[in-house]
C-alpha cells in the first residue's frame, strides 16, 4: 500500500499510539497523511480530497456515525475514483466492525487496515442516502434517541438494553404496511429492522442471518404483542422465518416501509423519521478493508472463524 489517507473523528483524535504508528510507516516509505474531523461536512471533504490525490486507500476512526459519513462520501465519488476503506473502531458499539470481526484494539486495528485486502461489500440505501449496516426503526430508534450521550459513555452498549427494559412496556406499535417482492401486508410495527450489517444499538443482533455481500437485504419486523405472548415470541426469534405471527423475517432486494405516523429510525445510528420509505441493495458498492473469512460475507458461512489478532506492533521501538 502506497498511500494512504488516515481520518480521525475529532472526538477521539487523541491517540499516541496510532501517531507512533504513523511516523513508522513513513520511515518505511509508506505515504500516511492524517486529517481530523472538526465537524460533519469533513469526513466528505478529505475523502474527495484524497481521491483528487489519488490515495489507494482511506482509513476512518471514530464510530458507526463516522463509518456512515465515509460510506456516502465515497458513493458520491465515480466508482474508479472510490479508495478503499479501512476502519478503526473509536466509537461507543462499533457495531459493523465488531460484527465484521475487525480488530477492536486501534493500534491493532490500523494495523490491520494498512496491510489486508479489501473486499467488496453491498450497501443499503434509502431515498439518497446510504448505509453500511443496520436501519433498526421503532422501539429500538426510540430508546437509542432517548439514551442519555454520558450514559452511552459509561455502559457503552448496555445502556440501550438499560433504557430499553424500561420503556418496553409503554410502547405504542407503529401501525402501517410492508412491501416487497411477492408481499404485502399490513404491519403493527414495534420493532422494524433492515440490515446489510447484522447489529444496532450497542451489539443487539437485529437481521442475524445479513451478509453484506449476497444482493439482499435482510428485514425483521416485530409485531405489537402483550406480556403472554412473550414466550411465543422469543421462540419465534429463535426460528426466523417469513411467517411468523409476532416475529417476522425476510431476506430481499428491496423492502418499503409505510406508517400512519412517522418512525423513528437510526441509520448506522444516526437519526432520521419516516412515514413511507423505500430500501434497497447497491451490490459490492465499495471495497472495505474487514477479514477474508468475516461472518458478514457470504462465502464464510459454513467456514471456521480465525483471530484478527497479532497485528498490535505499536509498542516497537522507533
């Protein structure tokens, strides 16, 4: 790798051992430049600006949100002039790298995405914009808006199961229509998922069975329900499939959500509301620099998964 364009959320700039790192790969003769976000328009501008540069590869730190930005500014960009995308996970989740099986460590991480291949990945996209991994709408969108940021910080994850176990029971599902191919019905919706990822919220597995290099989406649709029918409902999360009567699961290439009132849905976390929306698949879209034998690509799923370990060499000496 010849060059490379390294972006850093401002948030989370502060990193002595990614500077470390940095100043080693340039004494090998790796071209490294580094920008840092100072607020959102950024991550656009020094990904165009990098590929005008010609960069073979840009790497992004920060969280879901910074993934989401990187993944649209490079769909802005003709396809031959689109780098690859490398990630270091520096936010709360982290859901696509941690589902993806991307080093958690950030030295490690760097690392990784200096010196693996990219594969190529679908991405999601609604009206005109896109997402890399999970749009998860209703109960789910509510108790992530509704999470305080301080506690994000301090439960990381859990703090959406926390808020979320409290709110449960004094949810109003969303009332509206499903439609894609060979379907359509009418839905009350409590909890409306569509993944090329698998996970939202701080590590919840929503659409399990997505890969985000098979040309679907995957959708899952939970239907109101009271307290006795909890434990037909957890069955039915164990056994996904398109007919279930509380809990339903569908694997398309396009799906369109209808509500009498606006949903509430994150797209890599990032807030927006709709009462009609359509969703559909961009396949292999862009190169993302996550392991050859992720769990999120297809070709993987009946192979054993090996560590992404062994890449931290931040700690050598200069």
């Amino acid at each position: 790798m010849s060059s490379i364009r390294l972006i850093l959320n401002g948030k989370s700039s502060d990193q002595p051992k990614l500077r470390k790192m940095v100043n080693r790969l340039r004494k090998q003769g790796i071209g490294v430049d580094v920008r840092v976000t100072w607020e959102g328009s950024d991550i656009e501008d020094f990904i165009h600006q990098a590929s005008a540069n010609g960069v073979e590869r840009v790497i992004v730190g920060g969280g879901d949100g910074t993934l989401h930005g990187a993944a649209n500014a490079l769909m802005k960009l003709p396809e031959e002039y689109r780098p690859s995308l490398g990630i270091i996970p520096l936010g709360t989740a982290n859901d696509f790298a941690r589902a993806a099986g991307v080093p958690l460590n950030p030295p490690e991480a760097f690392a990784f995405a200096v010196r693996e291949d990219a594969q190529p990945i679908d991405l999601g996209k609604v009206a005109d914009t896109y997402f890399i991994n999970v749009v998860s709408g209703g109960f789910g969108a509510s108790v992530t808006a509704s999470t305080p940021a301080m506690l994000k910080r301090m439960l990381g994850g859990g703090a959406y199961s926390l808020v979320g176990a409290v709110r449960i029971l004094s949810f109003s599902p969303y009332q509206g229509k499903l439609r894609m191919p060979g379907f359509e019905s009418d839905a009350s919706m409590v909890v409306v998922a569509v993944g090329n990822g698998r996970q939202a919220g701080g590590a919840q597995e929503l659409t399990t069975k997505a890969f985000v290099d098979d040309g679907l989406l995957d959708v899952l649709v939970i239907e109101g329900f009271g307290l006795r029918k909890v434990p037909k409902l957890l069955r039915e999360l164990e056994h996904l499939s398109p007919e279930g009567d509380l809990v339903r699961y569908f694997r398309v290439p396009w799906v369109e959500i209808e509500s009498k009132k606006a949903i509430p849905m994150t797209l890599d976390g990032e807030m927006q509301e709709y009462t009609h929306a359509r969703f559909e698949v961009v396949s292999q879209a862009i190169e993302v620099v996550i392991p050859e034998n992720s769990k999120l690509l297809e070709r993987n799923k009946h192979r054993p998964r090996k560590s992404t370990a062994g890449y931290d060499d931040a700690d050598d000496d200069d």
